[in-house]
C-alpha cells in the first residue's frame, strides 16, 4: 500500500498535460514621463479651485490620510486624498538606492 499511493500520484501528475504561461497580447502601457504628470495634475487641481502644491517640507502634525484608491489621469497614478477626493497628489518619487539605517536622535 505504502508503494502503490506515490505511484499513482506520479501516474496522475503525468497525465496532466503542462499548460503553458500566458503571454500578453500586448506590451505593459509605459509611465507618463514625470513633467507631463505634473503638468496634467496641476491642471486638474485647478480645475477644481485647489491651490497650487507646495515642495517644500511638511510640518508636524500635517500628515494627510490617503484614500485606498487606483486613480490614474493621463496614464499618470496620483493619490487621492481620503477627506476631499477631489484633492489629488502626484505619487511619491522613488530612487533604487541602497536602504541605509539612520540612527535615532
């Protein structure tokens, strides 16, 4: 009994016939380039009577709640702020850089 169970769950394995991976139809769409992101958010942020983003650093306490949300404009993914969904952001830049431990302070 002990030999009969793996030889039949290698008969049964066999018999299945290997399907192979789906290829696409067509290629991934590729992003935006970033001026033209920023360009389409901030005509949009106009259009709904938002004021203009500001670059530069946050302050305590200024943190803002993102709405769990895939919204693309132009090919171009922003994040949608949870309290007013017509507040759109651009998405965070990121660079491939090594991660790096910084000490506490």
């Amino acid at each position: 009994m002990n030999l009969v169970l793996p030889l039949l769950a290698a008969a049964a394995a066999s018999a299945i016939p290997a399907t192979p991976a789906p290829t696409p139809a067509t290629p991934a769409p590729t992003p935006a380039p970033r001026a033209a992101c920023r360009e389409a958010i901030m005509q949009v942020r106009a259009q709904a009577g938002l004021p203009a983003l500001d670059r530069g650093n946050a302050q305590p306490g200024d943190g803002l709640l993102i709405a769990a949300v895939d919204k693309r404009i132009d090919d171009c993914r922003v994040l949608v702020m949870a309290r007013d969904t017509r507040d759109i952001r651009p998405e965070p830049e990121f660079t491939q850089r090594r991660a790096e431990l910084l000490p506490a302070r």
